[in-house]
C-alpha cells in the first residue's frame, strides 16, 4: 500500500512540476500563454512588487502561510520515515509449548529458508525475506531458475520441502508466501 502512495505521489509531483516547467519554458521561449496564465509576455516576472506586497498588512496571511508549510513539512517528514522504515522482520515468535515462546532472528529464518530453497533441483540462487508481525511472518522468496527447470515443478519442491520444514521448525500454524520466479538467461557462444 506504501508503495502504491510513494509512487502516486511521486508521479503526481512529477508530472505537475514538468507540466509548470514546460509551460514556462514555453513562454520564455516567446509562445502565447492564455489568458489566465501567470505570464502575461517572455519578459514578465514571477512576483511584481504589488503582488508580492498584497497580503503584507493582513493579519492572518502570515500564520496561514506558516501553518500551510508546517503541514507540508511534516507531511515530507512523514513520506521520508515510511520510506527509509525497515520493511523486514527482525524476529519470529516460535511457541516453544510450554506457554512461554522463544525469540527466533528473522535473519536465521530467512538464510535457512534460502538454503534450502537454492538447493532445490532446478533451482540457481534463491532469496528469501521475512515481512508481517513476529506471531504471523509472511515469506517472500525468488528464485533464480536453471534454462531446464520447470517452474511447476520448483513451485511444488518449494511449498512441499523448504517452507514446510521452516514452518514446522519454528512452530508456525501457517507461513504464506508469495513466490517470484525468474530464468537464468546465459549470452549466446559462438561454437566453432
């Protein structure tokens, strides 16, 4: 969902700041803006003294300015801690059956699972990354799959072995995941 946000608002930013810049490019370059534009001619100015000084003696424009750049500021704020917020799993919550539970590093999870999903048949590298909460984990995995490897085949090697042992192995009622399957792809030799 964040990421969906991240990239509508940096497409919209974008795409508002392009369309201004190529507008007043245009005028400067001696197009005829329209009527309600904010240039009148290429020699015409940003802010003229006059309207740089109109809202000067009024006393809610400056608190209004000021709050308005407040909320643009921590609006920024807030679009800068969820993007540089961690996204992976630092612990899983195993139940250990006694009703205590132990602390298994979300990173010990993921190398195993990985592990055990590159040594699958057909399978060249595999990644692994653990999201959602310590008591309900969610696995994401890629894998990098040989020319001859059928991706059916690696699916069901995948679901049956590695996350079924890593579900059982920490206890889990369930472990979902999503699974993203790419060919290795080798550059063309030339055979003499």
């Amino acid at each position: 969902m964040l990421r969906i946000v991240n990239r509508v608002l940096l497409g919209v930013t974008g795409l508002v700041l392009l369309l201004l810049g190529g507008a007043v490019l245009a005028v400067g370059l001696g197009a005829n803006p329209p009527s309600w534009w904010i240039h009148d001619s290429r020699h015409d100015v940003l802010l003229d003294d006059a309207e740089r000084t109109r809202w000067h003696d009024a006393g809610w424009w400056w608190p209004t300015v000021i709050a308005v750049l407040a909320v643009l500021l921590l609006l920024a704020l807030w679009w800068l801690t969820a993007v540089l917020r961690r996204h992976r799993l630092a612990e899983v919550l195993v139940d250990t059956g006694d009703g205590e539970g132990a602390l298994l590093r979300g990173r010990a999870l993921e190398g195993v699972l990985a592990g055990e999903a590159a040594r699958l048949d057909g399978v060249s590298h595999a990644h692994t990354r653990l999201t959602g909460r310590r008591s309900a984990p969610e696995a994401r995995v890629r894998l990098l799959l040989e020319p001859h490897a059928d991706p059916g085949t690696a699916l069901r090697n995948l679901t049956d072995d590695a996350l079924t042992h890593a579900r059982n192995s920490a206890g889990l009622a369930s472990l979902p995941a999503e699974i993203r399957m790419k060919a290795v792809k080798h550059r063309a030799e030339r055979v003499s």
